[in-house]
C-alpha cells in the first residue's frame, strides 16, 4: 500500500463564514482529507474517492439528521 501525497488546497465551506468550528477538506490522491479548523495540529484523516462519496451523498440525503 502507499501512502497518499500530502493534502493540498484545504478549505472550508463558505457557509462556515468567520466560524472557527468547522472542518477543512483538502485534496489527496484518490480521495480526500478532513482536518479539525482549531486544531490543525492534530492531523488529518483521509478517505478514499468512494468513501467521500458515499459520506458526502449521506449528508445530502439526511441521514446524520439536523
């Protein structure tokens, strides 16, 4: 297995506006990278192209509630 290059281009949603408490996506090869806005310190976890998919199509169909 190798390992993913470093995540590039973070961001975060600009529905976040000046918020700190959110979450950064970055880009890594063959998926993506999540990292905490207020502790990019921590590190980041990483996913593959199909797990961000199928979380980010959850997301749209409602299933973490609020």
């Amino acid at each position: 297995m190798t390992k993913p290059h470093r995540p590039e281009g973070w961001r975060k949603s600009k529905y976040s506006g000046g918020q700190t408490n959110c979450v950064e996506v970055g880009r890594v090869d063959g998926g993506a990278a999540v990292r905490d806005t207020k502790n990019r310190a921590a590190g980041h976890l990483t996913t593959t192209a199909g797990q961000w998919a199928a979380f980010l199509g959850a997301i749209k169909d409602g299933r973490f509630g609020g």
